[in-house]
C-alpha cells in the first residue's frame, strides 16, 4: 500500500509514453471492440510476457500490444484512464509522449491519433485537475526522412504539440541521425526533448545537446560514467527525466538498491522521476517514488527534492510554475519537511 505522503506530494510528470499506460485489460477490450486478434489469451497471459531481457525485447511485445488502437475513442479512453490514475498518484502536471509513426506505419491517420490525444488532453484540468502537454516522439530506429515527413503532417496541429522527442531503439541510432528534423523543429519554435543514455553511451547525451540541442535528457544515467559530462549537466541544470522501474525492468540495472538516481542526487543533478511504460514496468509514478525511496534509503526531503526538480523542468508557463512550487511547499509545511520548496 503506498503511504498518502507518496501519493499526495504534488508532482509533474515528464516522462511517459502513452501508448506504455495502455493496460492489458484495455488492451483485450479494445481487441474485442475492434476485431483485433492478439497472441494474448488473457490478462495474466499478457502480463507473463511482461519479462523483458532489454530494451528491444519490450518493443516486440508493446508495438504487438498497441495494434488494438484503431479509432479516435481508442485514443481518447487510453489518455483518460492514464489521467485518471496520475490524478491518484499526485501528477497536478503531465507531458505525455505519443508515438504517430508506430501508427501510421500501420495504416491510422495521423489525425485519428492527436484528435483522440486531444480531447483528452485539451480537458486535463477541468476534469482531473491535471495541466498537460503532448510531446510527439520521432521513432530513431526510422529513418531521418520519415521523421521529417511526420514533423511536416505534424505542422497545422503545432499548437497542440508541446515539444518533439525521440525514442525507441537508442543502440545503433545515434543523435547525429536526426539533426535536419530538431533544426527544422527550433526554426518552427517548437520546444526539444529526446531520450540519450540509457542503452548508450555517455557521448549519446552530449551529443543530443550539442548537435540536437535538446532542453532535457530522458534517462540519462549513464551519465554518471564522463565526470566531465555530469559537470556540464550540474553546471546548466539539464534535467534528466530518470525512470527507475522501467531501468529495472528493462535490465539497464540489476536491481532497484544498484539504481544510480540517488547517486545523482549527490552530485547536485536536476533529476526527475517517473513511469516511462507503466503498464509493462510495474509502475506508475508513485509506484516509482515509492520503491526508490526503499531500495535507496530516500527520506521524504529527498522525495520533495524530486518533485521539486520535475517543475523546475518542465514546459510550464511562469505562472503555473509558480503555482505548483507554492502548493508544493505548503504541502511541505503540513507534512514538517525540512526542505524549502520555493
């Protein structure tokens, strides 16, 4: 049972996929709905499955799993119940990662996507008092030229796209790979995330600032390994939105007592916590906040120190920046935290 400190401290999350949240039980409803066959029998079949060996083994299993999204109410129902449940986990904040091409490489429009996205998002805070962003992800074991066809369909929607980023397999597709399109993205004002060392080197994040010139690293924590590196990130406050039950899962650490956040910490790091694919890395974000706090000897300062560091970096206009640094901190005062959350 997660404690009501873990579950109320206020928090943003930053990263997690929405096609990660999509639950084997909705997954198996919508199959039906849509006359979709799946390799699952069941829900416990599905969740069997949910033992990865890496990165790429959890990508077989979850571009299987998504093909049951067909339809704009798909999408609408999945980004609901993603907000439902961040709402129970404290997020006042999300900026959620789509993925289009791993749909529209199977035949969904691009607009049956974002429409779906959009209904829900466009609603957030009035219906779970949460403020969101969509964050469209470019798939980087594609190629450059996809990229920048999906950024060109992307354009007429800008106003609903908070940032571009890019995921999947990180080994074998460096950063360099998509310079044209994070160019492309800057010169549209578009603001820049994207994922860099996790699976790959420590040069991988220096790369994706310097040649992508992305504002955050997702992960990041191989990181530590260029003491060089962890400077420049100390130095310039690069947030670094870290997900240690997804590291676990995928096998990028041992076990969550070896996980390197609370090491980052130390060294002064902007870090964040949050889910990745909770839906196949057993956890949302508390869920996350919870273990680490265990398995790292955290105390709730450093919790606090986390939510922190997860509004300072995100796409947050000055003002609502300021109002969840406020309500962080008079959570801090009722709950005697030493922390100064302002």
């Amino acid at each position: 049972m997660l404690d009501a400190f873990v579950t109320q401290l206020p928090k943003a999350e930053l990263h997690v996929h929405i096609e990660g949240t999509l639950e084997p039980e909705m997954m198996l409803a919508f199959a039906t709905r849509n006359g979709v066959r799946t390799r699952f029998a069941n829900a416990s079949a599905a969740r069997a499955a949910y033992a990865f060996e890496n990165l790429q083994s959890f990508l077989d299993v979850y571009y299987d799993a998504m093909s049951v999204l067909r339809t704009e109410r798909d999408f609408f129902e999945l980004a609901e119940a993603y907000f439902a449940r961040a709402q129970r986990a404290g997020v006042v904040h999300a900026e959620i990662f789509f993925d289009p091409q791993a749909h529209t490489s199977r035949g969904i429009a691009f607009e049956t996507v974002l429409e779906g996205l959009w209904e829900a998002v466009r609603a957030s805070r009035t219906r779970w008092g949460i403020t969101s962003r969509l964050i469209m992800c470019f798939l980087r074991d594609r190629s450059e030229e996809e990229a920048l066809a999906t950024f060109a369909r992307a354009l007429p929607f800008a106003e609903r796209i908070g940032a571009i980023g890019l995921d999947s397999t990180e080994l074998g597709n460096p950063p360099q790979k998509f310079e044209r399109v994070y160019a492309r993205a800057r010169a549209e004002g578009w603001r820049a995330v994207a994922h860099a060392g996790e699976e790959g080197p420590p040069q991988y994040v220096v790369d994706t600032l310097d040649v992508l010139r992305a504002e955050r690293i997702d992960h990041g924590i191989r990181s530590l390994e260029d003491r060089e590196l962890v400077a420049r990130l100390r130095d310039e406050r690069v947030p670094l939105t870290v997900c240690p039950l997804s590291n676990v899962r995928l096998r990028v650490v041992e076990t969550l007592s070896d996980h390197p956040l609370r090491a980052m910490l130390d060294a002064g790091l902007c870090v964040t916590v949050n889910s990745d694919d909770p839906a196949y890395f057993g956890g949302y974000v508390d869920d996350n906040f919870a273990d680490i706090r265990a398995a790292l000897r955290l105390d709730d300062d450093h919790l606090v120190q986390l939510a922190r560091n997860g509004f300072e970096a995100a796409f947050l206009e000055p003002a609502q920046r300021q109002e969840y640094v406020a309500r962080l901190a008079a959570f801090c005062v009722a709950h005697g935290t030493g922390v100064r959350a302002s």
